[in-house]
C-alpha cells in the first residue's frame, strides 16, 4: 500500500490592475502639476480599493504621455506599456 500525502497549495500572489485608458489635462492648463494630482487620486482609489497595479498603456503611447508616466514612477511594463507597483502589493511580494 502507497503512503498517503496531503499537500497544501497557496494560491500564488496575483496582481489587481487598474488599467488607466484615459487622462487628459486641457492644453492651456498643463504644466501646473494637475495631471500629477489626478494620478494621485487614482492612486489613491486604486490603493483602498486593493488594486495591487496601475497600468497606462494607451496613455503612454506619446513621447509627452510617456515622459510624464515615468516621471511618477512607472516604467515599462511589457505588452500593457508603463506600469508602477502599489505599496501593498510590493509588501505582499516582499513577503512572499
């Protein structure tokens, strides 16, 4: 008779992404740091609400869109364009 084995699984560590497809800042208003302040509140939705990554791939897809994505933290992310980790998600994979 074969020995009796009982494994537990964890289910792997999987990101929540929130997929920003659209953000405009009217042309005569930029360069005040408002585009930043909008990024910060959808950060901070993104956070409460468990969202573990922020993903801009549309938005990136302009020179001026892409400087502005990686000036607040994002980089590239492969085929979703520029990404950047939340914290919780970055302590999850820390621990993990």
């Amino acid at each position: 008779m074969l020995p009796r084995y009982r494994a537990q699984i964890s289910p792997p560590v999987l990101p929540r992404v929130l997929d920003v497809e659209q953000l405009y800042v009217h042309e005569g208003s930029r360069g005040r740091g408002l585009g930043r302040v909008l990024m910060e509140g959808i950060m901070a939705f993104a956070q409460q609400d468990g969202f573990t990554v922020l993903a801009a791939g549309q938005l990136s897809e302009t020179a001026r869109g892409q400087a502005f994505f990686e000036r607040i933290g994002f980089a590239p992310g492969g085929d979703v364009g520029l990404v950047t980790a939340l914290e919780p998600f970055a302590e999850d994979v820390a621990a993990a």
